[in-house]
C-alpha cells in the first residue's frame, strides 16, 4: 500500500468503516449482502462491536465490578 492509498482511505472513513465491520461477518463489501447494508445499519453494526469488545475487555480488567456496572445501567 502507498502513502497515496492510505490518504484516499482516511478520506473515505465510512468505506473503511464498512470494510471492517462487514469483514466481522465475512462478508464483502461489494457482495450483495454488503451492498445490503446502509450506512444506518452499518453505524448500528460497528456501535454493537465497540461495546461488545468493551464489554469483554471487562472479563480481564480487575477494577470491573459487575455489580456496579449493573447498578449503572438500572440508573441510565
């Protein structure tokens, strides 16, 4: 890849975007299933991994507690 490629990528952020979310699915983009897929859906689909990761990422932070975080929710 070259400097010119990386800085056409960084200008398309929502293309990138797609890339990386719809490969979480093994799906290609240019598939009919990801052309399927909006851009509402895909911002869904990539929010839904971010704290999905969050959340697994507390399995091995030994400050979580369940508890609290369940408590949190409840209060919004």
């Amino acid at each position: 890849m070259t400097a010119s490629m990386l800085l056409r990528d960084a200008a398309q952020p929502m293309q990138r975007l797609r890339w990386l979310v719809l490969k979480e699915f093994n799906i290609l983009p240019f598939s009919d299933e990801g052309r399927a897929v909006d851009d509402g859906e895909l911002l869904k689909m990539a929010a839904q991994l971010v704290l999905d990761r969050r959340l697994s990422l507390a399995d091995v932070n030994p400050s979580f507690s369940a508890e609290k975080f369940s408590e949190a929710m409840k209060r919004g």
